[in-house]
C-alpha cells in the first residue's frame, strides 16, 4: 500500500515457518516533516494502515493424511 504521492508506503507480511508464524510490518515516511496540506491524506493512509494491523490472523491446522 502506498501514500498517494509516493511520500510513504506501507508493507505487510505473513510468513508461516515450521511451528511459528512471522508478521512484518513496515510504515516508511519520505520525508520526516509533512506538509500540512497533506495531513487529510496522512490521515486517510495510517488509518488504513491501522485497519490492516488490527485485522486477525486466522491459523489453520494441517490435516495429516
């Protein structure tokens, strides 16, 4: 996901390792002053990403043959 401007961008990622799961997540900033003008926009993006990272991770078990 990315800030409309380029200015941040947003990662995310499950990965699934043999008895454990890693979540990455990653907000980079272009620049570490934002102009007021953009702040709606700002507002809008981290919102986003807030929603993202309350979402639940939903583990399933394997079925053994």
């Amino acid at each position: 996901m990315a800030f409309p401007s380029g200015d941040a961008t947003f990662t995310y990622q499950i990965t699934a390792l043999d008895n454990s799961v890693k979540i990455s997540a990653n907000v980079v900033l272009k620049y570490p002053i934002v102009s007021p003008l953009i702040y709606p926009e700002l507002k809008y993006f981290m919102e986003l990403v807030t929603g993202k990272l309350k979402e639940p991770v939903i583990l399933k078990q394997k079925s053994n043959p």
